[in-house]
C-alpha cells in the first residue's frame, strides 16, 4: 500500500511518466516459513501475462483462492552444504552437544557453520529439535531443514509418537539411539520408518547410548555419546582430529565441575566406537504396526461396576499386539493389584496402570465385544 500510494503521488506529480503495474502479496501467514520454494513461486507468477495480485503463499488458501502453488522440494542449498537435524529430549544435552559441534567445525575447519534449535517452553522432559548446516560457502537460510541428508533420533520412543524420516532425503544418513542391537531393532522400527529406508535407500547405524552412559557412569546423559557418533559417521573431519576437538571441548564445558566429570565424558567418548554399528537393511518392510495404527486415547462409559468386571480381554478384541500389555493392565484393575505398566512418560517416569490403559485402550466390533465398545483403531 505504501508501494502503490508513492507511486501515484509521483505520477500526480509529473515525476513518473504512468503508473507501473504493482503485483503484491503476503506470506508467513498461520507462522509458515518463507523458504526458496515459496519465492520461486511468486516470480514465476510475475512471468505471467496476468499475474494473480493480493496473493497468498505458504498456505492453501481453499476459501478465497489466492494462494500459489509451490514445489516444497526445491532448493537453493548447494550439494556440499551438510543439513542435519537431530531429535532429542529436554535436559539430555543434546542441544549443547550440537552448540559444541558447531563450535568444532566453526573454530576446527574450513567450513561455515549455522545452528537453530527448536523446543518447547518447558525445555525439560520435551522434544527439542537441532537445525544445523554446513558447508565450505557462507549459509543465509533463514529457515529450517526441510530435506537433510543425516537425521539422528536420541530417543526410541519418539519413532512411535512422529515421523522420523519425513525430512530425509533419499541417501541420507539415520542414527538411532536404541536399546535394541543390530540384530533385532528392525523388527521393532514402525512400518512407516522401515519402509522410508528401503526407499529413501538410506543408510541405517544404532548404538544403545544408554548402556554406553551406564558403564561411563554418565547416567541418562547420552549428549557426548551421540556427538561422537555423528562425528565418526558424518566424516566432517578426520576421526582422531574429531575425537581430539570433542574432548578438548569437553574439558571447557565441564572441566568447572570437576576432574570426575571429565573423565566419566571422556570414557563415554573412547567406549562409543565400540557400540556403534551398522545395521543391514532388509530387502522388505516386515513390520506389523505402524505410528497411525497406535491406540488413540478413549475411555468407555461404564454404567455398572459389574459391565466393567465383564469387560473381556482387550486382546481378544484389537488385534494389534500391544494391546496384549492393555489386557494385563484391565485385568489387574479388576483385581485391585498392582502392575507395570509397559509404556513410559518421555522422562522415563513409569505411568500408573490406570493411566496407562487410558492411554491405549481399544476394540473392534467382533461377536464377542460389548455393544458400548467403539472400534478406534
């Protein structure tokens, strides 16, 4: 508006001959970012004879059509630019592993480095997500990774809750941190997850940085054992002058709260090699579960005591096998017993067994289901 008023004022003023066509628009609307992709499609709408004025880019925008069309897998950034993205947990120092990785490859190499770290305003006990890139060019992207080439999960549990992979691009590099060996953790990645390898072809390392943290005395900190295995897959810099620069940085970090500390940081570093593996990819997906298939939370009503007592097992209903654990928990319900539940909170708190059958519980209209059951999954 204050484009097009100057305009007319110099035209009313003999200072311009007529009045230039003006195309305006407005993005970052619902908080969207205003990426490469979304800037191609405004000047390819330019090119037209007619271009759509008072547009609307970054949404779809299916009540007044004003919005462009764009193709989200455009990209200005150079193949030599490494994007990364790395999932972990509030107070697990993720996100200062990567301030130090940042710091290492800024101070250590050749090349530019860029951070942004996203997470929630409680930090502690939620999901915090690390946007870093670099590359031997200066970086000006002022927006997050939408297509990385190496996505490190620090947390089993989130592959069940969202969609890991959903960023990578094909040939990239995933590292998971899991309780599973090499051997086994196929079999308990969700459907999703294993059929995005197989066709994103991507390569697939674990290491159970848990247990590595356990025998270093680091507790659930797992930071230092993840950033050391990024270093060693990711190839940025040699392995002995990564390794050398992820201690030295743990000497500044911590060398304040003690020689002890150091050392246990130190011990996790030389002990993750050891743990690190590749896993094999298998030809085909072999899962039976998958993240939208998971129990939504809902309760029945229950008129009676006794219609609850009645309550068959959930496991004869839902066919999904982790509805076997809901059964043992309905059951020790009845009975006033105790139990474990099977499921953890993302602290690693244990939930309450009523808690946790609230949280999955669910059937399918079969003969023997009760006629207040619902079929939600």
């Amino acid at each position: 508006m204050d484009v097009v008023t100057a305009l007319n004022e110099a035209v009313g003023a003999g200072l311009v001959p007529a009045m230039p066509r003006v195309v305006g628009g407005r993005y970052g609307l619902s908080s969207k970012e205003f990426t490469p992709a979304m800037v191609k499609a405004v000047y390819d709408e330019l090119l037209k004879d007619q271009p759509k004025n008072h547009f609307t880019v970054g949404i779809h925008d299916d009540v007044t059509h004003t919005s462009l069309s764009y193709d989200p897998s455009f990209s200005t950034e150079g193949k030599d630019t490494a994007r990364c993205l790395f999932y972990g947990l509030g107070a697990d120092g993720t996100v200062g592993a990567n301030h130090n990785s940042i710091r290492i490859i800024g101070e250590g190499t050749d090349n530019y480095a860029q951070g942004y770290f996203f997470y929630d305003s409680k930090k502690s006990g939620t999901m915090t997500t690390s946007h870093l890139r670099f590359g031997p060019r200066p970086i000006h992207a002022s927006y997050l990774i939408r297509s990385a080439n190496f996505v490190a999960c620090h947390q089993f549990s989130f592959l069940e809750r969202m969609d890991m992979l959903k960023a990578a691009e094909p040939g990239a590099t995933f590292l998971l941190n899991s309780i599973y060996g090499p051997e086994e953790v196929w079999d308990h990645l969700p459907r999703s997850t294993q059929k995005q390898i197989i066709e994103k072809k991507l390569k697939f390392y674990v290491i159970d940085g848990y247990a590595v943290a356990k025998e270093t005395g680091m507790g659930q900190r797992v930071n230092t054992i993840m950033q050391t295995c990024f270093f060693a897959i990711s190839g940025i810099l040699p392995r002995d002058e990564a390794i050398a620069a992820i201690k030295d940085s743990i000497q500044k970090t911590y060398g304040k709260r003690g020689e002890a500390v150091v050392q246990k940081n130190f011990a996790a570093v030389d002990a993750t090699l050891e743990h690190l593996h590749e896993v094999k990819v298998p030809s085909q997906v072999t899962s039976t579960f998958d993240i939208r298939l998971r129990c939504r939370p809902k309760r029945p009503s229950l008129s009676s005591r006794s219609r609850q007592k009645s309550l068959p097992d959930v496991a004869t209903i839902c066919p999904s096998a982790r509805c076997q654990w809901t059964a043992r928990i309905r059951r020790a319900q009845r009975n006033g017993s105790a139990v474990t539940s099977p499921w953890k909170s993302p602290r690693g708190m244990k939930r309450s067994a009523s808690s946790a059958a609230s949280a999955c519980w669910s059937a399918r209209t079969l003969s023997s289901a009760p006629k207040f059951m619902t079929p939600i999954c």
